[in-house]
C-alpha cells in the first residue's frame, strides 16, 4: 500500500479555544473545521498549518477515549493519519502485511472522511489512521 | 510567524531496521537518509512516505534523550517538525509569542538541517521543532 503522505497530526488537548489560539498564534495556523461528536466524546478542530494540518482533539468528559487518554498520559500527540486512494482497499493491504487493525472497514469520521485505526503495537507504538476525502 | 507544513513527524522507536522494514512494507516507505549520531546518542532514519517524512530515532543507549524517553513512555510519537523559511527569525516570533525555548539559537541537526526545539509546555505538550534546509 502507498499512503500519499501526512493527512494530518491528531492532538489530544485540555482546552480547544486555547489550542486552536495557539497554533494561529505561533504557526500561522488557519481553522479549517470545527465540530462536536458528542457520541464519539469529542470536540475536534482541523487547523491548517501551511500545507499541512493538525486535528485537535478535546474531549467531551472524563470518561471518553479522549479523556482518557487526557489522563493517563497528558495533552499530546495523540495519533497519526496518512492519507490513502481507498480507505478499504488500504485495510486489506495492511491486514495481509500481518498489521494488527483496530477498524476492519472503513468508517465515517470527523468532517465527513472515510478513516480506519491500524493498532499502535502494529506500528511500533504509534496510533495510526488511513484517510480518504471520498 | 508562518510555517510553511510539517517537515517530519518523529518518533520513537526500539529498532531502527524493524521500523523502517515496517514503514515500508505497510506504507510504501522510502528511505532517505540514515545516520548515527554518536555525540546526541541517536542513530536516525527519515523515511519519506508519499509526500511526507517520518524520522525514525532509535537510541545508541539506555542513558540518552531516546533511550531515557523510551524508557518512560515506549515506542511512540516523540516531536513534530515544521518547516520554516528561517529558524532564526522563526525563533524570534515565537519568543515574542512568549513560547519558551529549548534552543534560543538555531543548531545543526540531524541530515545538515538548521532546527530549533520549541518546548512542549508552550504548545500543549507536544514537542515542536522549526527546521530550515538551509
């Protein structure tokens, strides 16, 4: 499988109006989207940032993957999602590569895009997304 | 100050063969540099994958920044890169932003890149590099 690159960089924050201040104030960041999932516990905004962007993550409470994380580990680096042509045909390459999936067909995600999670053991310890706009 | 994208995202990891064989086989990785730095204790891959870069850092030792951030959290995201047209002058709008500084000036890193970190209390806690090529 060929992913084509960097969709974006998921972090997880405290506060997202503080967060979104944040990479507008320091990296000339653009607010792209912005919405609250209320049954997935989070407040996500997509900022850009040059050509690439990052999706901030706040969650809705405590008890929430967001929160959790939130935590266990502090505000951070959350996850990483590539961009690939085809969400499922990208999932049967990975599955037949040996690569442990958490999502085995694609699903809707933040801002309409098809996404699927590959396990971070399968990518030493990174949280992985696969993304298509489609 | 404007970043013009994220440059690498860098991460963390065990085994520096096993990573990129794993960025390889899953995403059509293609390795674009490698190197061992002894005096920073790291022995470093960039594999570029579709238009994007991860730099893959394994420590040469327990008692190093890698080794020690291996030791406390695992294999993971470690730092994210921007590219900017000029640390040095990207270090000055940060410091006006009031972002604190791990290095005030800019220092050659690794592959003969001009970088700079930014520390992770200032940016919700992700460790953030500015990076020049020239």
């Amino acid at each position: 499988m060929e992913a084509r690159g960097i969709h974006h960089l998921g972090l997880a924050v405290v506060d997202l109006d503080e967060a979104i201040d944040t990479y507008e104030k320091l990296f000339g960041g653009q607010l792209e989207h912005r919405d609250e999932l209320a049954d997935q516990g989070v407040e996500a905004a997509s900022v850009l940032v040059g050509e690439s962007r990052v999706e901030l993550l706040a969650a809705t409470g405590p008890d929430t993957p967001v929160g959790k994380f939130l935590a266990k580990r502090g505000p951070g680096m959350h996850h990483v999602a590539y961009r690939v042509d085809d969400v499922g045909a990208a999932l049967r390459d990975l599955a037949s590569a040996g690569a442990e999936l958490i999502d085995t067909e694609p699903r809707r995600g933040l801002f309409g895009l098809q996404v699927a999670f590959v396990h971070p053991d399968a990518i030493h310890g990174v949280l992985t997304e696969v993304v298509s706009d489609g």
